[in-house]
C-alpha cells in the first residue's frame, strides 16, 4: 500500500523545504521527495540556493572581497600588508563547509520538524499519486491529499558555447575552479555573470563580459544601473553590451569565443569561459501528459496568483513557476500554499519582492523603476540621495553610489526604492517594510534614523522627494 500524506513536496530548494516545514507545522502529515545527491552519492537537501547557488555564490564573493580590500583599499586605513596571497583551494574549502552546514541542517530541521524525506526523483503519476523513484530503481508509492511542486529551474545553454569539461562552464562549474584563471570569458551580463565575473575579477583574472542587450542590467533603474555600470568596469571588468556570440572553438586548455559587436566579428581567447545566460523551469520526466498540468510557452508550470495549477489539489512553487527566480520569492510562495492547504487565508505581495546583485558595492531595489513608471505614464516625484555625502560611508571608505526613493506625486505612497552601495541588501529592507506597510515617503522622512548609519542616506532620499534633504544643497528651495 502506498505511504499516506496530507501534502508532499517535490523539491527541496527555498521553496519546497521551506513549503514542507511550514504544511508540518501546521500539523499536517508531509512529505518531500529530493533526488540531489553529493559527490559521494548522499541525498542534499536545499536546492540550487544551498548547494549551487545563493550560499556558495556569497561565500566566493566575502572571500573575494576581503582579498580584494587587503589589495586596494588596506592602504588608504594606513594598513600596509605585504605578500596577501589566495589559496583557492581553501577558500573552496570554507564555501564547501557553510554548504555542507546549511544542507545537513534541513535535513534536521525536516526531522525536527516531522517532514519525511524520500530519496529519489518524483513522478505525478496521478491527481493525488507521487512516485519516488530511486537511483535502483526501486519506487515508492506515495498518495497524498494535496502535492507541491517546486522542481525548481536549471541553467540555460546556448548553441554556439555547449559546455566543455572545466572549459565553458554554466554557474556550478564557476564555484568550483581550483585556481585563479589568467582570462575568463562571461556570457551574460545578468545577476549570475555579474557575481561570478567579480568574484574572479577580484582574486586577479581578466574578466571580459560578452552581453547581447545593448541596455546594462535593462530591468534595474538605469540612473543606478548606469552608476553601477561605470564602478564595475573601474574594478576592471570589461563589459561589451550588445555583443552576439556566434560560435566557439577549444583550443587545448582555453576556448576561442566569437563574436559579433558594433556590426564587427571578433575573437577573444579565454582559460575558461562561464555562460550565465538565465534559466530555465525544470520539469524533466515530472508527471505524465494525462495528469492535466498545463505549462505556460516558455515552460514554466501555470498557476493563479496563489500558485494552484490546472489540477485541483496540486500547486507549484519557486523557480518553476512565473515571477523572479529567487529565493526569497520560492519560500515566500511555500508559506503561502502551506497555509492556503491548512485553510487559512494566505496572499504574498508580488510588488514587495527586493532584487539585490551582490556585486561591490551592491545593487537592490524593491517596487517599480522610473523607467517603468514613464511607460505606464504615472506621476511621480523623486528624491535621491548620495553615500558620498554619508558620513558612515566615508568612515568605511566606500562612498560609491545612491538611494532613488520614487513617491507617487499625489498620495505620496512609495512606489520603488532603489539603492547602489555598501551593504544595499540590508538597506533595501527599509524600503520593503515602507512598502509592506503602504508608507508615504513622508512617513520615512519623518522617521529618526540612526547616526552615523548608511540608512541616513534613506531618510535623506526620503526627506528629498520633497527637496527637504538636509546634508545636501537642495536647487529647488520650497
Ligand atoms: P531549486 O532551488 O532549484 O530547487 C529545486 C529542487 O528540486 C532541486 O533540489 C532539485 O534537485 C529538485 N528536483 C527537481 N526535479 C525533481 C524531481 N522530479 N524529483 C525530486 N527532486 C527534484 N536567489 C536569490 O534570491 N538570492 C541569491 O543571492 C541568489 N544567488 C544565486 C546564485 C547562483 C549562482 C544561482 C544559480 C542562483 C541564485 N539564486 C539566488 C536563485 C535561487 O537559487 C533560486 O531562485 C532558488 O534556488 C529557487 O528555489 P526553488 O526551490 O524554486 O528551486
Ligand atoms: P539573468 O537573466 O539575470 O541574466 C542573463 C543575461 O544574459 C541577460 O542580461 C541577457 O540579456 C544575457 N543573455 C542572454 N542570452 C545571451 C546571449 N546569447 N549572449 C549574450 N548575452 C545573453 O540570468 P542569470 O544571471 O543567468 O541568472 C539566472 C537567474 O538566477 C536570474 O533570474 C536571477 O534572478 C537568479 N539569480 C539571482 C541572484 C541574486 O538574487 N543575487 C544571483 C544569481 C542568480
């Protein structure tokens, strides 16, 4: 007889572990069906987040810093450090160590928490019927009330680079090089290729980003993008926009990239190549045609603003479903469904979702850009504010960038928060929670911010929607 369950997830990335924990919690009997497995051939629990992705990304990009800061800006402290070398395999060691913490602990947390965890890829092989298929072989039976996918997403390959040993790599082989190489080819400006592209840049490679837009990161606020493009190619990366790659050639130990920029045809020869061109939903061998679930053009399973499928009683989550292909958005969805299982009333906020590119200094925004207010012809009125102009962010040596606070010119509510500099992941939360809470930007200028913080920036974008800004001589007088 088949195993019994009110829900079980497939997958155990941000979105599924988090939607199991959450339905257990809720007293209900669950189960999640996870089939990654390490090197040595043990189930991983966490996804792409924790394995390949947000956690061993943010590692690389700590260690890099720091060894960037020792190289460039010790000195200006008065901190002379002679000799600072990397050893690559020890920085991989401690990003392979916080992994392997993160992943055990879902697996106690499942247990803690009563999830029971199948090893093994799972099949809808009916409305209420999953199959945990075994490396063996062997399966499972698994009947549940209610089913949760969240198979997440894979990398994107593109015809003229197929990936080539530890040569063209996608984003997992870019995590694991086992020295600093002498020119690395990116593919893709986007979140992966800007990461990825400083964490080798910082460490010494000659890093070249090949972009096909003509636009830097065109769905970022292009006053920041533009601010952020500038500092990035100061730290030396060399971005080429509206460069079309037509084809490669390996060549021993590196690869020749072609291709076609400003109507040109060029060849640039690299020791590794990281195609970071998106991704893609996977939903390889998942349930079969009869089962009723429909996928949208580009693949990505359908759901409703709750994340219900076509099917009644089966739900979708994370990376496999429309919206931004992060994290926090997976789980937000996890708990959501969860609770919606549970009976209660449950909605995630699509408009409140924060980006942030972890790149130096950081790039995060929440709400719309005014770009994208001027094609919907809003109103709106802007204050701004810049770090160089912070005293916290002189004391750290780091005055690069900005807060862009955008209000709408009628009600004042905020309508996008958009920050490029130290530590802008942490500040975009203020802009969030104003959100969240429906704030005018009234409401942030008159609140008191710590001093000397990098946040004092916010209350002065905030203080300037109004040209009230205080450390800054304001043109327009009211
Ligand atoms: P995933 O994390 O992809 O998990 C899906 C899981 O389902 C996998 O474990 C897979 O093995 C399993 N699975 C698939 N099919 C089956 C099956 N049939 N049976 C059993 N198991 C199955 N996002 C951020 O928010 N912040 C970041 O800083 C960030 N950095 C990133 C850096 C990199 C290099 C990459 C690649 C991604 C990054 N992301 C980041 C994106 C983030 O990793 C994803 O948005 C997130 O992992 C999606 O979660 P998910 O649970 O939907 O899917
Ligand atoms: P992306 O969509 O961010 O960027 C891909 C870039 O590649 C785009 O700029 C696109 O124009 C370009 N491109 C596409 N095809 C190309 C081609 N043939 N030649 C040249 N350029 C081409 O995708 P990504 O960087 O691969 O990241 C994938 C997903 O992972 C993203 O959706 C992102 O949300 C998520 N992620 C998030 C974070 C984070 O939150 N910090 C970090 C990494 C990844």
């Amino acid at each position: 007889m088949a195993d019994q369950f009110d829900v079980v997830v497939i997958g155990s990335g941000p979105a599924g572990y988090v939607a199991a924990i959450k339905a257990a919690q809720l007293g209900m009997k669950t189960a999640c069906v996870e089939k990654w497995k390490d090197d040595a051939g043990k189930q991983r629990l966490g996804g792409t987040c924790l394995n390949v992705g947000c956690i061993p990304s943010k590692a690389l990009l700590e260690s890099s810093e720091k060894y960037a800061e020792a190289h460039h800006s010790f000195k200006d402290h008065g901190i002379s450090a002679s000799d600072v070398k990397i050893d690559v395999s020890a920085m991989m060691a401690r990003k392979d160590k916080i992994v392997d913490n993160l992943t055990s602990g879902i697996t106690g947390l499942f247990k803690g928490n009563g999830v029971t965890s199948y090893f093994g890829k799972g099949r809808i092989s009916g409305t209420n019927k999953v199959e945990a298929v075994a490396e063996d072989g062997s399966v499972t039976e698994l009947e549940a009330k209610h089913i949760i996918i969240a198979t997440g997403s894979v990398p994107i390959e593109i015809p003229p680079t197929p990936l080539h040993e530890d040569i063209i790599v996608d984003s997992s082989g870019a995590l694991a090089f086992d020295s600093v190489p002498g020119r690395v080819g990116v593919i893709g400006a986007g979140v992966i290729g800007l990461e990825l592209g400083s964490v080798w840049a910082r460490l010494g490679s000659e890093v070249v980003v090949l972009e096909a837009q003509d636009k830097f990161l065109a769905s970022a606020d292009q006053r920041l993008a533009k601010e952020a493009q500038k500092t990035f190619t100061k730290q030396g990366l060399d971005i080429r926009l509206g460069a079309r790659v037509t084809g490669s050639d390996i060549k021993g130990k590196q690869v020749d990239v072609h291709f076609e920029e400003g109507g040109e045809k060029k060849t640039e020869t690299f020791d590794k190549l990281i195609v970071a061109v998106g991704r893609r939903p996977f939903t390889q061998d998942l349930f079969a045609k009869d089962v009723g679930i429909e996928m949208d053009e580009r693949g990505f399973i359908f759901v409703d603003d709750q994340c219900r499928t076509t099917v009644p009683n089966i739900w979708a989550v994370g990376d496999v479903v429309r919206g931004p292909m992060l994290a926090h958005k997976g789980s937000e969805e996890g708990i959501m469904v969860a609770e919606l299982i549970a009976g209660k009333k449950a909605q995630m906020n699509y408009d409140t979702v924060p980006n942030v590119i972890y790149t130096h200094p950081e790039l995060a925004w929440v709400g719309k850009t005014e770009e994208e207010l001027k094609a919907e012809g809003a109103k709106y009125k802007v204050g701004q504010f810049p770090f160089a102009a912070v005293g916290r962010a002189m004391a750290a040596n780091d005055t690069t960038g900005l807060v862009k606070i955008i209000a709408d010119e009628e009600t004042d509510r905020i309508l996008g928060m958009h920050v490029f500099g130290l530590h802008a992941s942490e500040m975009v939360a203020q802009g969030v929670i104003a959100m969240e809470f429906g704030s005018t930007a009234e409401d942030l200028a008159l609140t008191c911010f710590a001093h000397p913080t990098l946040s004092e920036a916010v209350h002065e974008a905030a203080l300037a929607v109004e040209n009230h800004a205080i450390h800054i001589v304001n043109r327009k007088k009211k």
